[in-house]
C-alpha cells in the first residue's frame, strides 16, 4: 500500500445523498478476479444519461469526489473504492459515510474523510460553479484547503497514520503472534470448528 | 493496511454512564466485544480474534491471490467455511451460468482445496446461501465473533453472535490472521414491544423501523433488539430482522440468546453435545445484557401498531404500510426514486401491478417464510400476468420444503420452483429482471437496478409477496387471510 500524505485536484460534485455501492460499481462487474480494471464501470448505469456528472468534460480529471450524507451504502463490495480509485479519485469529502465502505476506502488507500454538511455543500456549489477550481485534502494537516478556506477534518489517528505510514495491516497484525496464539489457547472447548 | 475506522472518530457517550453503570454491568454487546479481546492499547483499535469466517465467491479471489502473492496461507481453515451463492445459476447447474461467473466458482474451489477450507460448492447437499447455512450447520452459535466479505452477515447476530460484514482486504487479513482490528462501536437498544397484529410479520417489524429511523441511523452501532415481540419471534424471525441491520446502517444486529435460540441449535451438525452442550448453554445464558447495563441510545417500536410494509422508493428507508399512498416527494433522493419506480405521488400503493414476485434471498427464504407463503397461496393460482418463482435460502431447506410438500403448493399455484441461491435479489446470476418490471420481492434491497438494470423492486414479507402473486398488484395480505 503506497503512503497518502495529501491529494491536490479538481473535484467532481456528485450532488446526492445515500448513494448506495450498486450504483458506484453495480453487480455485473463483480465478476473479476482482480483488484483492478473496475474505473470504467464506475456508476456505469448513470453514466448512461448524458448530462450524468461524471460524463461532463469539464470534470474530466478529477481527483476529488464530494457527495452526499451516508455514501457508500448498502454492500461491502470493496469493488465500490477499487473502481472509484480506479477512475482517477484519490479523495472523497462527504458529511457521513456508510461504515463498511469507510473501512474500504482506506484498505484501497482513498481518503475518505468527513466535514460537516454545510462546509460540504460550498464544496458542491464551488465545484458546480468553477469546475477548474483545486482543492488539497492534507492528511498531515487535517484540512481540505481551497484558495481562500480551510476546513478542519478529524479522523482515527490510527487510521490517520496508517495511511501516511502505508502500512501493511496483515504486517502490523502478525507482529502479535505471541497474543494471538495465547488468546487460541483460551478459547472454550464447546466453540465449533467446521472439520 | 489499517484498521477498521470508527464512522465517529470521538464517539460521544451518554453523559452519567460511568456513573449510573457499575463497573461490572455490560450490554450484550460490549460482552461480545470485551470476550474476542486479543489485545488492547491506547489510541489502537481493539485486536478481535474471529470464530468463524465466512467466504464466498465473490468477495474472496482477490484477497487469496494477496495470499498467495504474499507467500501466506490460511491460519485457520477449521474456522473457515465457503459456500458458493452469488453466482449459482437456480436452475441448470454450474453449467448455465456465464464464463465469468465458472470462473468465480471454479477459482473459490481452487483456493479452498489448496488451503484445507471446507467448501459447499454448487450442487452439495449443504450448499446454499452463506447466512442460512451457517445457522443450519449450528455453526452460528452465541457468543461467537462471525465476519463475512458480505454485508448481511447481520443475520448471524439473531444468535447472540457479534457478526459483521467486512470487504475484500479485510477477508485476507482474516485468511492470514484470524483477527481484525476494529474501533469499538456504541450500543443502541430496539425495543419492540407487543404482540403482532395478524398477517404482520418479523419482516415487517424492520422494515417499519427502518422506515421511522432512516437508511443511516444505525451507523457506528451495534444493535440490540429487544423486548417481548423479539423474545415471540423465532430464530428465523430473528434472523429477518438482524439480516437488514445494515439497511439503517448499523454494525451488527443482535438479539440476546434464549430457550429459542437453543431449541434452534440442539443436535444442529455442529451443536456442541453432551457435557459441552450445558457448559455451552451456561455460558451463553451470561451473555444477556446487564439489568443495570446503560445503551448509548435507545429506541422503542410499538409492534401492535404495525401493519404490513412495502417499499415504493429505491432504498429500504422508503417504505410505508400497504394501506397507504405513494408520498408526495420530501427530497431530491424522493424525487428521483419516484421517478425511476414510475410512480405518482397520492398513488394508492395497493393499486400498484407488479410483473414478477420474487421469494427468496439470505433475509427471506428459510422454512418458515416458505411456510408462510405457502399458506397465502394454497388453492390459488399467480395471476396471469405474473411471473413467480421460489428459490429455498439452501439445498437443506429445500429438501426441508419438499419433505412436507410445499413445493408442490407452489408448483401447483404456478411458481418456478429453483435451487438454493442468492438469486434475484442481486441479479448476478441469471435471475434477472427486465428493464421496466416491477417485482414484489422479499429481499433486502430496493436501490435501483439491484435486482436487474431498469428493474423496480417493492421490498416486503413472505406473505405479502405470496399476495401480490395472486392478485398481479400490491395487496394488503390480511385481504387473503
């Protein structure tokens, strides 16, 4: 996993609320074996109406996806953050995110991070209205920062040093050994094994 | 690379509960949680040893190729169990389903006989879908920590088991580790109270509380359904409700362990037994909340006000009791999920036709919701303009079903009888919706083209969709009753 420090970019205003993962990668491209090749799927069935955002192509190149509250919802498909990074995206600010496709977002690297509702839709409203407007989300510093504001974001600060780490989470896990195999000698006799 | 987030970096607790709560006092949850505890340390999330892991076809070849790519291999292929649903084609066999899908299920066979993990493949006597064959197994047991790379593995928490969805990169780490760091979620309690009305179900109960709280209340909890409707339920009701814990947004879904949950699990394959059996029943009667244990937030659910719930919207929070009208649009998201359902504010919901009625899917297709549909339709015929079919939630409770005739109710009334199956409540397989029909279904989720690119799908009970069969439209069930 290749460390995230800050993403400076374009930003693409996906004005809704509760997009759920079957619109961001829907089921027929669930279909791969790998982790990549999933960009050109992305909202493949809202892509079919012309005016669709992401087919205007004064956002062709965005880097930064701001949304709505509770994106992200529905399915554990980790597809949804394979196919938005795959697409170009390396950050998305929304108000809330769906917890499973949050947890995601940071296994595949993408900064998902959270501001409140108002501060978001300036976001919205300024890339709707000066598509070539750039924003940098600054993990080092916690900001989303434009030419003439700065909006503070908090996040886990484990999270938060994991991705500028880029650290290898199975690596990080299997430093435990010692714990883990004391705690499988604990385990009760009666829990069930399937052979 | 990391851990598992918290949704709420800080989580703000109820102000008084250190005080009001003795140390000892515990929520179901924080037992659960406190019991799989492998290792704690400030500003870390919590390390949890996992019981059982459950993989299927689709989530899982990427994260054992990271495996192999890794030089690693499953720590525990005896805790680990796949099953091949998504993909299967309901009728045909392995054969009738597309290249790509072949290829899913024959890479899931691969990795499993290279790593030693048990596997139900298509056309097994115990294949079926990942959340009902666990419990059938009596693999699903109280107090166990169960993750899955599926969303509804929820279900499992009708137990009393902690058990969540997780995504690709996280079912790798539990191939190599066993364990996954997680950030210690709230407690929210629901507390539903009373006895059902007549023709209302545990389906019902969700999605009426799904349709109060919204589709992200839930979020960053772990929930508790309790009182005494959740105690009448059975294990299958149970399982509707905790199953669609993730469609308000929650983390996991439980209910606490009683003398249901064992009369459910006794001489289940994997059941303990003999002297294991009442050392296991001690244990899991200690799991039940504290008396004097304090929920970050509750919630209370009148359930003899309920009535039969369907959905009209494109996610699961857009629901109203079949009673009632197409609602005049509140938001952008109204709008635009009246449009794609085709419908017009002020439509009686009742007057809805419908094109397919889908029974099925890891929320609704267990015995008992197949007896439940059964008895709608018993004498009657799908109404000509209706395509409907049963797909029975494992190869078990289809034999189950064939054993006391209920396939035949159901070929009898015109239903396509199928094998076991995810089916059409996600479409991957060859069940499919046409683009424009509409379908009463009993699945988890309505969002657009879930069921198929263009299709319209109305969420509801066994019951209900069985009625909508009959009749070609939406009709309240207690009509047929």
């Amino acid at each position: 996993m290749e460390a995230v420090k800050r993403v400076t970019g374009r930003m693409l205003p996906l004005d809704r609320a509760d997009v759920d993962t079957d619109q961001i990668i829907p089921k027929q491209f669930l279909k791969r074996i790998e982790r990549t090749g999933f960009g050109p799927f992305l909202f493949y069935d809202w892509r079919q109406a012309e005016d669709f955002v992401l087919n205007r192509p004064e956002h062709d190149g965005a880097s930064v996806m701001v949304t709505g509250a509770n994106f992200g919802c529905g399915s554990s498909r980790e597809h949804a953050p394979w196919a938005i990074r795959d697409a170009g995206f390396r950050a998305i600010v929304a108000p809330t995110f769906a917890d499973i496709f949050k947890a995601n977002c940071y296994k595949t690297g993408l900064l998902a991070v959270t501001l409140p509702e108002s501060q978001v839709r300036h976001l919205i409203d300024l890339a709707s209205e000066d598509p070539a407007a750039e924003v940098t989300v600054d993990l080092v510093t916690q900001e989303v920062r434009g030419d003439w504001f700065a909006y503070r974001f908090e996040i886990d600060a484990f999270v938060r040093e994991c991705l500028l780490g880029g650290l290898d989470e199975i690596g990080l896990v299997e430093r435990h050994q010692s714990s883990i195999s004391a705690f499988e000698g604990r385990r009760a006799a009666f829990l069930p094994a399937v052979k | 690379m990391k851990p598992t987030p918290s949704p709420h970096p800080d989580p703000p607790r109820v102000a008084g509960r250190s005080k009001t709560q003795s140390q000892e006092s515990k929520t179901l949850g924080q037992k659960l949680w406190d019991s799989h505890v492998v290792r704690t340390a400030p500003g870390e999330p919590d390390l949890l040893y996992v019981d059982l892991h459950l993989v299927h076809e689709v989530t899982s070849p990427q994260a054992f190729e990271g495996l192999r790519l890794a030089g690693r291999h499953v720590r525990r292929p005896d805790l680990t169990l796949a099953t091949m649903d998504h993909n299967v084609p309901t009728r045909g066999g392995a054969r009738a389903a597309d290249e790509l899908s072949r290829k899913q299920m024959d890479v899931l066979a691969e990795n499993c006989r290279r790593e030693g993990i048990p596997l139900h493949q298509i056309g097994s006597r115990r294949q079926g879908i990942v959340h009902v064959i666990g419990p059938e197994l009596g693999l699903t047991q109280p107090g166990m920590l169960i993750v899955c790379g599926d969303s509804h593995t929820s279900t499992h928490g009708a137990f009393g088991a902690l058990a969540f969805g997780i995504g690709t990169s996280e079912v790798e780490l539990v191939l190599a580790t066993q364990c996954l760091p997680q950030t210690r979620a709230r407690d929210l309690a629901v507390t539903v109270e009373g006895e059902l009305p007549l023709g209302v179900t545990a389906k019902d109960v969700v999605l009426g509380l799904i349709g109060r709280t919204g589709i992200s209340f839930g979020q960053g909890h772990l929930v508790e359904y309790r009182g005494s409707t959740m105690r009448g339920l059975s294990m299958e009701g149970r399982m509707t409700v905790c199953n669609m814990s993730i469609e308000w947004g929650a983390k996991a879904g439980m209910v606490s362990p009683d003398d249901t949950t064992f009369a459910y699990l006794e001489r289940r394959p994997h059941a303990p037994r003999g002297g294991a059996w009442d050392a296991a029943i001690d244990y899991w009667r200690s799991l039940a909340t504290d008396a004097d244990a304090v929920f970050d937030h509750e919630i209370q659910l009148d359930a003899t006000k309920l009535e039969p719930h369907v959905t009209w919207g494109t996610n699961p929070g857009q629901v109203a009791p079949v009673t009632g009208r197409v609602p005049e649009p509140l938001t952008d998201t109204d709008v635009r999920a009246l449009r794609y359902m085709d419908l017009r504010p002020g439509t009686a919901l009742a007057d809805i036709a419908i094109d397919r009625v889908f029974i099925g899917s890891c929320t609704n297709a267990r015995l008992e919701d197949l007896r439940a549909a059964s008895k709608v339709i018993a004498g009657k015929h799908v109404h000509p303009k209706v395509r409907a079919m049963v797909v029975p939630g494992s190869a078990t409770v289809k034999r189950a079903a064939e054993d006391e005739g209920l396939d035949a109710i159901f070929k009898a009334a015109g239903f396509e009888w199928r094998n076991a199956g995810c089916s059409m409540c996600l479409g991957m397989n060859p069940d499919i919706l046409a683009p424009g029909e509409r379908c009463a279904s009993t699945s988890n989720r309505n969002f657009e083209g879930r069921q198929g690119a263009g299709g319209r799908t109305h969420l509801m009970s066994p019951p209900m969709a069985a009625a909508a069969a009959v009749t070609g439209h939406l009709v309240d069930v207690r009509e047929l009753l």
